[in-house]
C-alpha cells in the first residue's frame, strides 16, 4: 500500500535509515536490545539531539549539584546541541510527507502516510504522553534551571521515579 517493494532490502537503503536506525552508518551507531520494542529503531539521539555534546555537562552539573547544591542553566546544554524541540525532532520522521501541514516537509518523503493506514497518522501530544511510546522518566533533581524547557517537561516531573545513583 505504500509503494515499497516487499522483494527489496531496504535496512542499507539511505532514505529509510534516517528515521528507522538512529546512529546508522556512524562509528558505534546504534544497536536494537529489544526489536519488538514500540520505538524500535529510535534512539536517545534521536530526540535529544548527539550526546556526545553534552554528556559530560549533564554530568558535571550532577555533581556539582550534589556536592554544593549548585545550580547550572539549562541553556548551557542547548548551546551544546542537547535538542528541546521535541516536536521537530518527531515530526522529522513522522510527519515528513506531502500535505503533512508540517513546514520542515523535504524529500526523501516518507511513504507512510495516513492516507495508507490511520496507524500513520501522528499526534506529538498523544503519542508522548504514552508511556508505551516513550522513555522512562526520572526525578531531575534541580541540577538544571531556567530555559529551554521541553514543553511537558513539568507534567513528566510529576509523574517521573527517582532517579537511582549510578544509573
């Protein structure tokens, strides 16, 4: 119904990988632990934009929140590439066909579009809101403050666990 070849192999295929395997092609890229997973194929870099941009800042500030109770701004962690716009990074692969509505819309479009299923079609609120789609979250102790903050970034602390030490 999409148009795709069932005969074809499409797992090396450049204009499937992008949304299907975060880290394709790159040096460690990305392993699937659980391919029945219903974000399968979706990384933390796929959201958050590349780690290894910010890690060591999420880490420092950790710290040195809870050594001396210090804060760090959040927009430190945005000048360095960690992502707050959610709903680009989503609609990237989502909503990245024609007549999406969606203005970042360019080619390669995806075949998967409602007009093929309704399973295709797309509610960033909806589908982040569902624990089955998304991460856990954990208590952010106050190690960051200020802006940006993802949009449902309250709503998830709320209902986020404890964060473990060490984890």
């Amino acid at each position: 119904r999409a148009g795709l070849d069932p005969a074809k192999d499409y797992t090396k295929d450049k204009d499937c990988v992008g949304c299907h395997v975060d880290g394709f092609g790159q040096e460690g890229g990305y392993e699937i632990e659980d391919p029945n997973k219903y974000t399968k194929g979706v990384g933390c870099e796929s959201c958050h934009g590349a780690g290894s941009k910010y890690r060591g800042i999420h880490r420092k500030a950790g710290a040195k929140f809870e050594k001396k109770g210090k804060t760090t701004p959040r927009k430190k962690l945005a000048s360095t590439g960690q992502d707050f716009d959610f709903v680009e990074r989503c609609s990237a692969c989502h909503l990245n066909y024609e007549g999406s509505g969606w203005k970042g819309t360019k080619e390669p479009y995806t075949p998967f579009t409602p007009d093929v299923h309704k399973k295709y079609s797309f509610d960033f609120e909806k589908y982040v809101a569902d624990a089955k789609a998304m991460h856990k979250h954990y208590k952010l102790p106050g190690a960051f403050t200020g802006e940006p903050k993802f949009k449902m970034h309250d709503e998830f602390q709320a209902t986020a666990e404890e964060s473990k030490k060490g984890k």
